[in-house]
C-alpha cells in the first residue's frame, strides 16, 4: 500500500470517526456533552441526597417510635 493510499485510508477512517464533524467541531461537541454530563451528575447526587435525607428522617422517626 503506497503512502498516499495510506493516508487517504487514514483520512476516510478519521471522518468516520468525527461522524462528520471537523475536528473543531467535534472538540465543541465533546466539550459540550461533557458539562451537561456534569450537570446530570450533579443533578444525580442532589436527588440521592435528598433521598438519603428523608430515609435518615424515617429511620430516626421509627427509633423515636420504639424507643418510647
């Protein structure tokens, strides 16, 4: 395989890669996916605190219950 073959082969392989994009682009999107997966993990933990929170409140309201 010559170089040149080479390299059209590694060009094709790269746009198929990026799904179209430039590389610009694609850095954009990759940036862009990666602070909304931030904002999903965030939003996550806040909902399992909240969660954890009201199972402790459940937790201490049955230990209040038998220990009376």
């Amino acid at each position: 395989m010559s170089e040149k073959d080479l390299d059209e082969k590694v060009e094709r392989m790269l746009n198929a890669a990026l799904g179209g994009l430039t590389p610009h682009e694609a850095l954009i999107k990759a940036s862009l996916d990666e602070a909304a997966n931030v904002a999903e993990r965030a939003a996550a933990k806040e909902k399992n605190r909240e969660r954890a929170l009201r199972l402790l409140a459940e937790i201490e309201k049955a230990q209040g219950k038998s220990g009376s």
